[in-house]
C-alpha cells in the first residue's frame, strides 16, 4: 500500500473514534506565502494572500483564494495569482480539521528590468491540502497551514510552482 493510501486508511479508521465538530457557515483567512517557482532553476518569491469560503454542510465548500508574491532573481519578479474551486474538509477530529481542495483560474507574473516590465495573464490550477487548527473554546479563529501545487499555462508550456502558506482564519456563522 502507498503512502497516500495509508493516509487515507487512517483518516477513515480515525472517523470512528472521533466526534463531530462545528461547522462554520464561513471563512476568511489571510496568510503569508512562501511560492517557489519551478522552472528549469528554482525562483523563491515571499508574499501573502487571502481566502473566503462558504460550507454547504459539513465536508464540502466553495473557497476562493488569492495571493501576490515577489521574487528577486536579477530582474524582480512580481506574480499575482486568483483562483476559485471546491475544499473538502474532514471534520472528524477533535484538535484538527484538515482540507483538500483544487482551484482553477488566472495568474499574473511580471519580470521588471531596466525600466521594462513584461507579463501576461495565463490560466493557473492549484491542488493542495491542509490543516486548520481551531484556537480556543469558541473556535472562532484557527491557525491554517497549506501546502499547494500551483501549475501556469500560457504559450502552450506549463511552469508549475509549489506554495507553503501559514496564517490565520476567522471562521463565522454555524451550520
């Protein structure tokens, strides 16, 4: 058995030991980013973004996330990236509540030097999970930690990025 098949053994086996938490109606977060860029050599650029998601019940939700970053490799790199898809979120545990979710929509990335400034708008997709951990009893805010693959299409070539974030969500409403 793989490693992500155990994973997903010992979530379902830890379901029946775990009792149901809260749901809230919603979140917002903001966080700070860390992107590297993967193509042929390896572009570190820091930043930070935001996320809003609403839950139809208790597993499933619409998040929608966006992030801006700037690297330094020579000439500056600028990138913003602006993404929305389905998080499922398993809510069986009583101090963690981890995530999955897969995002589709648009990048923007600027390389400026000497005065000149090139870039463009291509189509992006990310695949990440994470782990929200509910801060105090009211469970109102809780600290987010991700970890997304990030993949741009533009000129018929796909540059993927991966994108470790960590930050802060103020969850409201209840289901």
């Amino acid at each position: 058995m793989n490693n992500l098949g155990k994973a997903a053994l010992t979530l379902f086996l830890f379901g029946f030991f775990a009792t149901a938490q809260d749901v809230p109606q919603a979140d917002i977060a903001l966080s700070y980013s860390h992107l590297q860029v993967l193509k042929g050599y390896t572009i570190s650029m820091n930043g930070g973004g935001g996320s809003a998601a609403y839950n139809f019940n208790n597993w499933f939700g619409l998040a929608a996330d966006a992030g801006v970053y700037q690297g330094n490799v020579g000439p500056t790199l600028t990138g913003d990236t602006f993404t929305l898809g389905p998080r499922f979120t398993y809510r069986r545990f009583e101090h963690i509540e981890p995530f999955a979710q897969a995002l589709i929509g648009g990048s923007h990335f600027n390389i400026s030097t000497g005065g000149i400034t090139g870039g463009g708008f291509p189509f992006a997709w990310g695949l990440g999970a994470g782990l929200d951990i509910p801060l105090g009893s009211a469970r109102k805010f809780a600290l987010r930690l991700a970890d997304d693959d990030f993949g741009t299409r533009s000129g018929g070539a796909t540059t993927i990025s991966n994108r470790l974030s960590a930050g802060i969500a103020f969850r409201f409403g209840q289901k």
